[in-house]
C-alpha cells in the first residue's frame, strides 16, 4: 500500500494579477514569478499556458494578467492551498476584501482526485465553468481534462462558453 506521502496529484491552477508589487513587478511579471514558483519543491510543474489580458470581474476597474498551470505534488487539497497562499503572501496578497485588486491570486481549479470540500476550499472551483480567462487558457493545454461534475471536457466547456447567447426579446410578464 502507497504511503500518502508518495501518492501524487495532479492539479490545474489558475494564477491572476491586477496590482503592480513594485515599479518592475507589474502583474504580468508577478505571474511569471508565480508560475515561476510552481516549479518548485513540492510542486512540479507540467505545463503553462500564455499569459494573457483580461477584464476584471467584480467592480475592480484593474485589468488582469492571468495564466493556467497543471502541477504535480504529493501535497493534498488543504496542504496545496496553504502552499499556494504563502506563495501569494510572499508576492504582497493581502486579503482585504472581496474582489479587490490584488498582487496574485492562485486558484485551484481541478484535480485528479475529482471532487474536494473542506470548510474553505472546493474542487473543482465553483466558478471555472464561466470564467473565460481560466477555460481558454486550460484549453489549450488540457483540453481533454474532464469537469467531474458534468463529465465535459474543458474544450467542450470554453467551445459553451464561447457562443453567443440567444437574446430573449420576450416582454416581461407584469
């Protein structure tokens, strides 16, 4: 029998940043650093996506750099996410508020283990199926990787994404 310890995982980060650190730490570089440190004991990183531009959501007016990683560790949900938040403490996070600007935010997305919930972390993340910026990156580094929810693979979910939505012109019933 396998020791926990040496079981590996699989998991799908999503990285983001809309707040320079410094004068030359914008949030693209900031991403890059973070990508940077997912290659890094106890994490091994397996594949990035490009880093790209987009629109914030919520009320920040900021735009972001995001990116999608696939790492391996032998670290389990709750011990990857405490990683993950002293990955983005060390990058100047700070949790004041929802949706707030912020220097980096690690998200984890999915994982091979399927589903997770703990009394603050759920896999896979409740909001990735209509989030642009973590489905088209993903995409195009695991497209074949499947939503264990609705058993859809990502490319399935960003093509859904994707299309226009009918605009219903029906009148409000009163």
């Amino acid at each position: 029998m396998a020791d926990a310890s040496t079981v590996l995982h699989t998991y799908v980060i999503a990285l983001g940043s809309n707040q320079s650190l410094t004068g030359a730490l914008g949030p693209v570089a900031l991403v890059d650093r973070a990508l940077d440190a997912l290659d890094s004991p106890p994490l091994s990183l397996l594949a990035r996506s490009k880093i790209i531009q987009s629109a914030p959501v919520g009320p920040s007016k900021r735009r972001y750099a995001n990116a999608v990683a696939i790492v391996e560790t032998n670290l389990p949900p709750p011990a990857l996410l405490a990683h993950l938040q002293n990955i983005e403490d060390r990058y100047g996070r700070r949790r004041r508020r929802r949706w707030g600007a912020r220097t980096l935010d690690l998200d984890i997305i999915l994982w091979s283990g399927g589903l997770w919930t703990g009394s603050n972390l759920a896999i896979p993340h409740v909001a990735f199926r209509d989030r642009d910026f973590v489905l088209h990156p993903l995409a195009r580094i695991a497209p074949d990787w499947r939503d264990p929810v609705g058993g859809l693979t990502v490319h399935q979910l960003a093509v859904r994404l994707s299309r226009r939505k009918p605009v219903d012109h029906r009148p409000n019933p009163l």
